[in-house]
C-alpha cells in the first residue's frame, strides 16, 4: 500500500503531465478495442446478411418469355421437401397530389406473392399482420409516406386508381428497398409487397406470374430439389433455372477497407507508447538526484525500478480500463459507420471477446515496453554522476540513420498496404537528423522575422533535440497518414468518374419489365433523347475453384461504338465484337482476375442447353455491372441463353435537356413499366460516397491520432518549460515580456508542428506514389497525382494542431510567478 501511495504523490507532482499521458492511453486503447470490435463484427455479419438478404431461395424460375402462366407454381409447390412463392412485379406511380413532387418521385416498385409470411420473403415485423390481405411496406418507408398500419394508400394504373390498406411495417429488407426521403427519390423508387391475386387483378394479368422462387426445408434436401426442380423445367422446355447465389464480392473490397482501419486504429496505441517514453525518461532525469539520495540511505537498483513500473501500472489499467469503456461506445458508432459504408441493413451486437484480448494486452504492454529505457536508466543512476551539472542533451547513434535508410528503402519493394509500418519506422529513425536539418534552415528565417525571440525559440528546441524530434515525429506520422487517405480518396473517386462515363453505355440505362417492339421508336421521339438502343442481359451461372458464381452476360452488336460498355480493348469495339465467333467472349478486367486464366483459352458457362465452353479472346475494362461481366456477339447470345426479349434500354441525350428532364419525360410515358432508371452520374455519386465513406472513417481514426500527437507536443513543452524555470525567470527580471514569453514558447510549438508537417506532407506523398503501383478497389487502380489544396488543407490542419497544443505551456510559462522561478531547482 505504502509503494501505491508513493507511485500515487509522483504522479500527481506533474499533474497536467500524467493527465495527458492518460489521455494518450485512453485514446489508444479506445482506437484499438473500437476498431477491433468493430471489423469483427462486420466480418461475421456480412457473410449472414448477405445470406439472409440475397440468399433466402435455393433457385429460381424464370421463363424464356416476359411471363409465364400461374399453373408452373402449383406444379412446383406439389414438389416434396420445398417451399416455394410465385412472384410478380409491376411498376406504378403512388396516387398523390402533393406540391414539389414530380411523377418520377411517385414511382414504385409492386411485388406480389403468393405469401407474404414465408421464409422465402422472410419480411421482420414491426406492427400488423402479414396475412391480412393487404399492403406490406418498411418501417423507412412508412416515415417518408406518413403512413401507418390501417392507411390507405393509393396507386395509378393503366385500369384507374386503385386503393389497399397498409397492413403490415416491416424492417428495411432488400425486396423492399426504397430511398429514405423524397429527395432521394429522383433517383430510386419506392418498394411495396402485396397479395398476388391484387397484382394480377390491378394490371390485367389474370393467370399470370414472373418467377418461381424454391427452397428446400433443409440443406440435406437441397440435391433432391434441384433434380426434382431440373425435370420440370425440361418438361416445359420454355423456362431455365438458376441457383440463387450469394455474391460475397459485393463486400470484396473490404479487406483493403479493414486493413487500414487496423492501421489507423493501433496508430493511436503506438503513439502513446511515445508519449509514456517521452514523459517517463524525462521524469526520470529530473528525479535523478531523489534516485541518488535514496541510493545513499540504502535502497537497491531493483527497488527504484519497483517504484518506476508502479507509477506505470497505475496508468495504465487506468487508461486501459476507461479507454474499454470509451471504446465500446466509439465501437458501436463505428460498426454503424461501417455497416453504412457497405450498405449493410442490420442491427446486430458487437462481437467483443477478440476486442478486449487486444486492447487489453495492447493497453497495458504498449505502456511497459515504452518504459523500459527509463526504467533500466533508473537502476544505472550514479549518485556521483547525479550531483554533476546537467547538461545539454547530445547523442549521435549514426547507425540509426543507416537502419531507417534501409526500412525505407525496403518500402519501395513491398506491394502491399503493410509496407506503411517500415516507412513509418523507417522515418522515426531518421527523424532526428531531419529535424535537426530544418530547424537550422528555420533559424535564419525565425531571427529576421521574430529576432530575439524567434532566436531563443529554435535554441530551445535544439537544446533538447531527441525529445522534441520524438515529438514532432508523432504528429508526422499522422500527417502522413491523413495525406496517404484523403488523396487515395480523391485520386478513386475521379478514375472511378472517368471509366463509368467512358463505359456506361450511354446518359441512362433503363430497365423495363420487358420491352415491346415500339417502344424504341417511341422513346427516340421522346424529347431530349438523341438516341436509343435495346440490350440484352444474363447472369449467367460459371465454376470457380468449385464454388458457383454468376457472371453478368451482355449481348452487343456493332452499334458498341455509339453506345460504349467497355473500354481499352486495343482496337475500335464494333472491330471486336464483329470479330466474335459463336463461342467467343469478351470478360471485363474484374471476371477475367477471378477466373485466373489466359487469353485464348476457354472458360465454362452454364447456358439454356447446359454446360457450354467460351474462348476468351480479350479483356476489357467497364463499370457495368459493378465492374464484373463478360460480353458476346448478340446472336450468339440468344442462341445459348435463349431470352426473347430485352429488359434494358440505353438513352443517349442530346445537348438541348438535362438527364434529369429526360428522366421525368421517360417516365411520363413509360412509368408504369419501368423497373429502374440510373444513369453514369448516379453511379459515380453513389460509388464516391461509398469512397468518401470509408476514407472518412480511416481518417477519423487518423485525426484521433493526431490528437494525441498535440497531447504529445504539449507535454514536451511542459516538460521543456519545467527544466527552464530559473532561464525564464532571468529573462523576465532583465525586462522580457509576459508577451514575449509566450511568443517564445509558441514559437517552440510552431517549429515542432512545421517540422512535423512539412517530414509527414513529403512521406504522404512518398506513400501515394507507392500505393498507386499496387492497389486496387473494384479493380480500379488509381493514377498518382497530387492534389496541392488537398495538402495545403492539411498542413494548416497540422500546424493549427501545433499551435493549439502550445497555447497551454506558453500561457503556464508567462504566468509563472518571479520570486518563484528565481528560486526553482
């Protein structure tokens, strides 16, 4: 108790000190249990909700024609061991007159189910019933409409208006995905589930159903159904079935996305790890003679120690223990910020063991491993050697410089986001001599400029030359850090803008129910189009390492070269595609990765007719699809895949409407029979604000770290101040300023966080350039450029850190009462 309560009266003589060495480790550990805690949870998550979302059916059937007749369903329901659900969908325009909102915000998207309480719908309630005969709509929906259970809502068909009682809220789901606002619905249709009988009754289909959805009642069954389900579309022979396969590539990005959370997030621990070096070894100088005293009285080397590893256990299962709290808080905001990120619709518990076992460890271990040095100097203290007068700090350990040359220069040959961590080391080693190097460029500059007290500050910093490089180098990692994201973010963001534009095909790609043969006729005459074309598109099913994958399969003819889908072939497209042979195909960059093989040999698609082999004559690039598909000569693809009617349409505008108008004057003609309607510009705000999204949550992760940089600069300029007492009392007693005083110490922080700025801007740079050699998001990689406001942004953000962080010693430093300070030993 007795060792507690002295650990307790050290730490409390330099009370602002140990505040913010607290601070660092509540801040690091917090970084580190969130960011753990977080990327746990999401990587169990996604895998389930992407089942439980996309993957509630084993198969589906569809029909070679646009619908099929009802009687297919009641002979796929008599099948033993399934579930199964006819589907029909129709797209209408809500009944409503509402000032400011146009026909294309009333669009929706109707879906009718021979059940809406199945597990193949598996619709969450929130309030009513699913088997009330009534509509079904999401709880986000309900908010935007203000409607509740027991309204009326209202719909425009070809047949009049026709009314149903909303009788179910459920929780956001993917069948019933809608916008969250009016606003956002220039852009995204609404979503509702009905009855099928009211479906068919609405829109004159009597007897008619799009698909039929199957699953079987337990994973054994699931061979048995197929080969049950497989007979009976060969006996109609106008249908296909397919697997319903969950896309985990949707997420596939995510282990880049993770890695630097990881690396951002244990940043902060790092840092703190400085910090408690930094405070211990100078807490330790200034106790030498105490150390030496007790010495002489009879205490043994291991004692002192004793005393020193008390002080830091007690910060650290502090910090340990009120950064696990913060951090759980700050975990939940960020399994929140990354569900958002990746679209993800769930509200699932955080995943917590694997948090603690690395933030504990982390929090407690970080702060011993820094306090070693300062330990062991504790039991080498010379009581002869204490009572000499202190001198300035020198060290020249040139091999340092040689070892983090190396590390640097090892970077270069690493391809792979890790190779951040011998960079940052790489440029810890160095920092000294760097550092050293600008202040002595900045000398000159900080006379002329500020003269004596500029020439006092940068003789301060130099005086204690190791303790403020250390210092300043914490804030320059950040710095580079906050370079390195926000410039991959910026430097994504315009490829991603320049390939989609360059191969969307076209202003708008609508996609209808199905289209008649009048209907590009009609739409060229439409105001604003310049031109139109149909295509045709299927996902087919492939094998890859044993697991079955879709492939989006497009039909294109010679008119590509009007209506781009890809890019970078090497010769015109309409060449190309002219150039395919029957069993010829085109793969995108992204399925031509997957598929891991070489041009000229043959890839393995199921078709109508089964399993049929295509030789992959060449690899280009497109944002279609996500990124990920394959492209064949029309003919050839209505030969294997057998689909008599196209679903999408490609508008091109012509110079006198806006995309918008020509959105809205599409749809006033064609509402009713439009599923979507997306055009190059959605694609590219809805990617970027995934990009910007992620990037911003790594750089929040970042700017906590920079935190703790400032918490590091402050505690230096304490510690700096502290050791300079009778210096400032001197110079207050010959007739220095209160006002100068502050200057000075300003100064001081303004030459850390400059030298910090200007190293971190330089490596930023350095680790743009290496990045943009291997990574790859989407399949896209990015040109290195530089962005000068981007940098210039950040190197006020940086020295506004500096110069906040040095507020608090110069004001404490001009404060300082004389009689005091003349007295100080």
């Amino acid at each position: 108790m007795r060792l507690l309560q002295i650990a307790w009266r050290n730490l409390m003589r330099r009370k602002l000190r140990t505040l913010l060495t607290l601070l660092s480790i509540m801040i690091g550990v917090a970084s580190a249990f969130a960011v753990t805690a977080s990327v746990d949870t999401a990587k169990r998550t996604f895998p389930l909700y992407l089942k439980a979302a996309f993957g509630k059916a084993d198969y589906i059937v569809s029909g070679t024609d646009a619908y099929m007749p009802e009687g297919v369903y009641k002979d796929f329901e008599k099948l033993h061991n399934t579930a199964a659900i006819a589907v029909l969908k129709h797209t209408t325009k809500l009944h409503l007159e509402k000032d400011g909102i146009s026909d294309i915000q009333k669009r929706v998207e109707l879906s009718g189910y021979t059940r809406l309480d199945t597990s193949l719908t598996h619709f969450q309630l929130v309030k009513g019933s699913l088997t009330s005969g009534g509509a079904v709509i999401t709880d986000r929906t309900a908010k935007a409409w203000k409607t509740d259970v027991g309204d009326t809502i209202s719909f425009d068909t070809d047949k009049g208006v026709k009314s149903i009682q909303v009788s179910a809220i459920v929780k956001y789901t993917v069948e019933l995905m809608g916008p969250s606002s009016w606003m956002m619905a220039k852009y995204h249709h609404w979503a509702a589930a009905v009855p099928l009988p009211v479906m068919q009754d609405w829109f004159g289909l009597t007897g008619k159903i799009q698909d039929v959805q199957i699953k079987a009642l337990s994973p054994s069954d699931k061979k048995s159904v197929e080969r049950q389900a497989d007979e009976l579309v060969k006996r109609y022979g106008n249908m296909y079935m397919q697997p319903v396969l969950v896309d985990f590539g949707s997420v596939s990005d995510a282990g880049t996305f993770f890695l630097a959370l990881y690396l951002a997030g244990f940043l902060g621990i790092a840092l703190s790890g400085f910090i408690i070096f930094n405070s211990l070894y100078v807490s330790v100088k200034e106790r030498k003679q105490e150390f030496a005293v007790l010495k002489t009285i009879g205490y043994l080397p291991e004692q002192l120690r004793a005393f020193v590893l008390l002080e830091v256990l007690l910060l650290a299962i502090s910090g340990t223990a009120i950064g696990l709290l913060l951090g759980y808080g700050f975990g939940n905001i960020l399994t929140h910020l990354i569900y958002m990120v990746f679209s993800v619709y769930e509200d699932t518990n955080m995943v917590l063991y694997k948090g603690f076992a690395v933030a504990v460890p982390a929090g407690i271990l970080v702060p011993f491993a820094a306090a070693l040095i300062p330990i062991r100097q504790v039991g080498k203290i010379s009581v002869i050697e204490a009572l000499k007068p202190k001198r300035t700090e020198t060290s020249s350990r040139k091999w340092l410089v040689a070892a983090g040359g190396v590390l640097i220069a090892a970077s270069f040959f690493i391809k792979h986001l890790l190779l951040i961590v011998p960079l940052m080391i790489g440029i810890a080693l160095v920092y000294p001599y760097l550092f050293n190097l600008l202040m002595f460029l900045l000398q000159p500059i900080y006379r002329r400029m500020f003269r004596l007290s500029g020439q006092l500050a940068v003789s301060n910093v130099r005086r204690n030359l190791a303790r403020n490089a250390m210092t300043s180098v914490i804030l320059c990692w950040g710095i580079a850090m906050v370079v390195l994201m926000s410039s991959m973010n910026s430097a994504f963001n315009q490829s991603y803008e320049k390939v989609v534009f360059a191969s969307y095909g076209g202003n708008l790609d609508i996609r209808f129910h199905h289209t008649e043969k009048t209907d590009l006729e009609q739409i060229k005459k439409i105001p604003g189009v310049a031109d139109a074309r149909a295509y045709t598109l299927y996902s087919a099913i492939w094998n890859l390492n044993g697991r079955q994958r879709k492939l989006p399969v497009v039909g294109v003819g010679e008119w590509i070269d009007r209506f781009p889908l890809f890019a970078g072939s090497g010769t015109s497209r309409s060449e190309l595609v002219g150039s395919l042979s029957r069993d010829e195909i085109i793969l995108d960059k992204a399925a031509y990765t997957a598929w891991g093989g070489k041009v000229g040999e043959s890839i393995e698609l199921a078709t109508l007719k089964g399993p049929h082999s295509f030789k992959v004559v060449a690899v280009v690039s497109t944002m279609k699809n996500g990124g990920y598909g394959a492209f064949m000569k029309e003919d050839s693809f209505n030969d294997n895949f057998g689909i008599k009617y196209a679903k999408n349409v490609l508008v091109l505008n012509d110079k006198t409407a806006s995309p918008l108008q020509v959105r809205e004057n599409i749809f006033g003609q064609f509402g009713e029979r439009i599923e979507e309607m997306f055009g190059p510009e959605d694609i590219v705000a809805m990617v970027g604000s995934m990009y910007t999204g992620t990037f911003s949550v790594i750089n929040g992760l970042v700017i906590l770290s920079i935190i703790i940089s400032g918490m590091g600069i402050t505690n230096t300029l304490l510690i700096n101040i502290m050791e300079r007492i009778r210096e400032l009392g001197m110079m207050r007693a010959v007739g220095v300023t209160r006002r100068q005083v502050v200057g000075m110490v300003m100064l001081e922080g303004f030459g850390i966080g400059l030298a910090a700025t200007a190293v971190g801007c330089i490596f930023g740079i350095l680790l743009v350039y290496l990045t943009s050699t291997f990574v790859e998001i989407s399949s896209l990689t990015y040109r290195f450029e530089v962005s000068w406001i981007i940098i210039l942004c950040i190197a006020l953000f940086g020295i506004f850190v500096s110069l906040v962080s040095s507020f608090t010693p110069a004001s404490r430093a001009s404060k300082t009462p004389l009689s005091e300070a003349l007295r100080y030993e």
